[in-house]
C-alpha cells in the first residue's frame, strides 16, 4: 500500500517499460558480441595443410605471390565435403602404324573416339591442379569430371594427340621422361614410335594450354636387378636413397624448368613402383598429388588422398563406348 502512493499506477508502468527497455538493449549487446558476422569465415573449417607462403619446394615450385593470390581467389568458396569420385584414364603413345600397335601403342583414332564420347556424353576434362586446388582452395570441380593422362612424352603425344586434344577443347596431363626428352633435342628426324619429345615441344604443347607437366624421373625410369623406378636398392641406405630421389627430382626440375617453368604438382610413379620412404620424399619435396598405375575407380576425400591417385589402362582392345560404360557402372 505505501508503494502505490509513493508512485502511482500510471507512474509505475512507465517505469516498467523503461526496465524492460534496458533488459532487451542488453540481451542484444551480448547476442552481437557473441555472433560471427555472415561475411566473416569460420577458423575451424579453414584447410590445415596450406603449404606456408615463402616456402620453396622442389616438386611445385609454387611462389609466395602466386599461392597468396590463389588463396585469395578462392576466399570465398566453399570447400566441398562430398568425395570426388573421379576415373583417371592412363594412355602411353599413340601410332598409325598397326604393326606397331600394342596395348601401350594405340590407333589416334581410338584416341579421338574417347575424345567424342567424353565431350558427346557431358565430360570435363580436368588436371592435377584443378584436384588439388578443390582440395586446399576449395575450387569447385565440373560435376562430370574426367582426367586424362600420358606417360613417358613420346614424340607422338606432340604429333597426334595435341592436335586432337585442341580439336575437342579437353585437356590432359604429360609425364615425361627427363634426360629422354633431352636426348631428342640432338635426333636428326623423329619417329612415331620410338622417340620422345623435345624440350621445345614439351613447351609449345604447355603453351597451348590442353597439356600440364608432371615429374615422372629425369634419368630413373628402368627396371634393373628387380629394383622398378624409383625404387630403393636393396643395398642402398635410407639417406643414400633419399639424396638419389631428391637428385633426380631437382635435375628434371631444371630440365622442365624451360618447357613449363615451375608449374610442377605431380608425381607420375614409373610402373606404380614405390618403396617404404617414397611417400614421404614425394611429399617433402611439395608434390601435391601422385599418379599410380592400379587400376580402380578414385573416392577422395582429402588432400592427404591425392598422393594415391589410381588410374585405368587404356588398351584399344574395346571401343570408347565399352570402355566408358565399364568405368560409368564401377563409378
């Protein structure tokens, strides 16, 4: 009773509002401070494995500059959580004469047919830095990717498959065979079967934008006393073997250096061969992604996966509708 005639009814509610007025300011201040603006990213979900700016590695050779602006392109996007299921398809050479034709040694017409039919049936071709990019950048992929891939660079990969590559707008991934490609450079006229490509080639068809490079040895791709490509010696130690890999990474550096620059991302293994430190001296030396030679559809889910990448043998033995429609139904 004494509150009411100290402050009378009309007075009381008046302060009643400006109570709850206060009350709501503060819940707001309190819901601000602890909210994360729309536009601002969330820390925990950001990609671990970013290699540190300023680092130089052997196998990318990425600088600072170029790293930092492909973070910033890809600022925005979302890194994807779904597994990308991709079928990798491995092709050697490619030669008309069919006295020469093997399961390494395919018709270019063959070669074309796969072309129509990727294009025909809604495929993009892709290559390792677009994997690895989806990976660490979260750069999107196409929804129906494909990767193409040639190994050794031979002369008729230059000769037949550029060409045909441009014709249908795809794109593939080269792995030449270093101290091979040098040699070229001294042949008075090259074959389609036998010889590789020269160092002006391997630039000219990176250039034109259907072929990116990767490390497939510069003088290690052979097999000798049982010991496959890279592989360590049986009589070799681990830091012997180390500094022999690391070798002949940085000498193909060197001698790609003048066809491709320092785009380098991938390690093409010679027959799939590794041994027990290979792994790790593929990574420490900044690949980003390793080609292998078992034959099986891809689920990757991380970067980490990306350093076991399985690809299929593209033989000539079926047409391009058989051997796709295989890889569409393990897929």
């Amino acid at each position: 009773m004494v509150f009411f005639k100290i402050f009378p009814l009309r007075k009381l509610r008046f302060a009643v509002l400006i109570a709850a007025a206060l009350v709501i300011c503060a819940c707001g201040m309190i819901v601000t401070l602890g909210s994360r603006p729309a536009d601002m990213p969330d820390t925990d979900t950001l990609p671990d494995n970013i290699p540190e700016a300023g680092s130089e590695n052997i196998g990318n050779g990425h600088s600072s500059g170029a790293q930092a602006d492909s973070e910033e392109e890809s600022s925005d996007v979302s890194k994807s959580t779904a597994p990308v299921r991709l079928c990798v398809i491995m092709y050697h050479g490619l030669v008309k004469n069919r006295a020469r034709q093997n399961q390494y040694m395919i018709d270019p017409h063959f070669f074309e047919d796969d072309l129509r039919y990727l294009t025909e049936n809604g495929y993009t071709t892709i290559v390792t830095k677009d994997l690895t990019e989806h990976f660490l950048y979260g750069k999107p992929l196409p929804e129906k990717s494909v990767m193409l891939t040639f190994d050794d660079g031979y002369y008729n990969n230059y000769l037949y498959a550029c060409p045909l590559l441009k014709k249908y707008g795809c794109r593939a991934v080269l792995s030449p065979i270093g101290r091979a490609c040098e040699k070229a450079e001294n042949e008075e006229r090259q074959d389609e079967f036998y010889s590789q490509c020269t160092i002006a080639q391997l630039g000219e068809m990176c250039e034109s934008g259907v072929f990116e490079l990767a490390y497939h040895t510069y003088d290690l791709h052979s097999i000798s006393s049982g010991v496959q490509g890279v592989q360590q010696r049986p009589d070799e130690n681990d830091a012997d073997y180390r500094t022999r890999l690391a070798q002949d990474i940085k000498s193909f550096s060197e001698c790609m250096s003048q066809a491709c620059g320092d785009e380098l991302c991938c390690f093409t293994y010679p027959f799939g061969a590794k041994s027990r430190l290979t792994d790790e001296i593929v990574r420490s030396s900044g690949f980003r992604c390793a080609l292998d030679c078992e034959e099986k559809v891809n689920i990757l889910d991380s970067p980490e996966e990306l350093y076991s990448i399985h690809r299929f043998l593209r033989d000539g033995k079926t047409s391009s509708a058989e051997f796709f429609h295989k890889l569409e139904v393990m897929s």
